[in-house]
C-alpha cells in the first residue's frame, strides 16, 4: 500500500535528520521544510498544509517559517514506516 503524502514528508524529514546528525542518534536537527517537501515531490502550498497539520499531531515543531524539527514522535512514526 502507497503511503500517504503526510508520511512520504516524515520520512524524508527523518533521513534528511539522519544525514545531518552524521551519526549521532540526537535528530532534533533544524531542517528547511521546503528542501524536504522538495524531495518528496510536494509543491510549496502543500508542504505549509502538510507542516500544520504534522505540527498539530505533534510530529514536527516549527522552529521558524522556513524550519523545522521533527519530534520524538515523529522519529517514531517515520522508523515504524519504514519497518512496514
């Protein structure tokens, strides 16, 4: 099954967290949400939709208009994504 645009988000946030951390597990790494929603395919318009609704669930946190750091949950969401 195809996995929604919300989750392609989180777990382009997660690897773009992982590679900036260079091997350290802390991944509470400002990230330029539009080079994520860059690589995920997703137009600027819908990469603010996908951020407020992901911040609301408390997968990411806006750290700035252009920032932002994907929480503990997220890290959560986007490792049980990839197992699936």
């Amino acid at each position: 099954m195809g996995k929604t645009k919300d989750e392609q988000f989180v777990l382009c946030a997660y690897e773009a967290a992982l590679h900036a951390a260079g091997g350290s597990e802390d991944l509470q790494i400002p990230l330029n949400k539009y080079a994520i929603g860059s690589k995920c395919g997703l137009a600027q318009r819908g990469v603010d939709a996908i951020c407020k609704q992901l911040s609301r669930s408390n997968f990411v946190k806006r750290v700035s208009d252009t920032e932002i750091i994907l929480t503990k949950q997220g890290e959560e969401l986007a490792q049980t994504l990839l197992k699936g």
